[in-house]
C-alpha cells in the first residue's frame, strides 16, 4: 500500500490547491484519504475484474463524474479544477483523465464529498458515522464494511496522528 503521505502531497493538497479554502478541513482530507483506501487502497486506478470505475478513488462516468460536474453545488469548481488540469470540459474526456491524474481524483472525490448537504463526519467521528456518509456518497456495488473502520482510523492517524496519544 502507498503511503498516506505521498498521496497528501502528491494528489490531496495539489487538489486543494484548486478548491476554495473552506473545501480543505482536516474532515475532509480524512474522508478523502478513507475513501480511497476502502475503494483501491491507492494501489489501482482501475476497478478490479473490469468494472467501469477509475482513480484511487473509483468513480464512473455516468456516476461521480456526472454528478460532480453537473451538480449545482460543484458545478463552477468542477470547471475550474478540469480547466487546471488542462482536461476539456466533457465526461468522457474527464473520466478518461481520472485514469492518470490523481489530483483530479482527488479534487473529484472532494467535490463529490461536497454535494451532500450534510456535514461531513467531524475528524474523531465514529467510523460508523463516517461509513454511512461514505455509502450515502459513493454508492458502492459491494461494499465491505469490515474493511472500513482499519482505513478511517489510518487517515485519521496521517491527518492528526494518534488519537489516543491526546
């Protein structure tokens, strides 16, 4: 598995980077970075067994790519993060670029994380509280919920280090 760090630097803040500061929260890098370990743990861009999902943090086209870019509330973002990346505004063109841009991914994830009217889950928040926000957001196929709380714990160690040592 690669290591939280790298991702953070290498994908989370370059798609910070792009995104209105209030979009940034420690909540949020902590949904960001469980996401992506529950759905390829940062090791494949493409969905396992030829399904139609890409990036670290498996969306499809017709899926959280549609939304994020034609939702009102990620709509603007959603232009300017394409437009930075230099990606032409189109679906497929989008989905086709989330085969190899991990900032767009992430910026993806965090944008689709934003069209949930709720709160996110605050950084300490019950894993279980964090898993429905995550179900309700990503729809997954097959989820594997025991899987969830050992990555919700990792990103919140890589975004406020041990819980337990405060």
């Amino acid at each position: 598995m690669i290591l939280l760090e790298s991702i953070m630097h290498e994908a989370v803040l370059p798609a910070y980077a792009l995104l209105p500061p209030k979009m940034s929260s420690p909540a949020a890098s902590v949904m960001v970075l469980a996401i992506g370990l529950q759905e390829s743990d940062f090791m494949y861009r493409r969905q396992l067994g030829n399904g139609p999902a890409v990036s670290f943090w498996q969306m499809e086209e017709g899926g959280g790519v549609h939304g994020v870019m034609f939702h009102p509330a990620t709509h603007a973002f959603a232009r300017h993060v394409a437009a930075a990346r230099g990606v032409s505004w189109d679906q497929h063109a989008i989905y086709e670029r989330l085969k190899s841009d991990d900032a767009l991914g992430a910026a993806w994830a965090r944008l689709l994380l934003y069209t949930d009217r709720a709160p996110l889950p605050g950084v300490h928040a019950e894993p279980e509280e964090a898993w429905q926000y995550y179900k309700r957001n990503w729809k997954p196929g097959k989820p594997h919920r025991e899987k969830w709380d050992a990555c919700h714990l990792a990103a919140i160690h890589q975004i406020v280090g041990d819980p337990d040592a405060h």
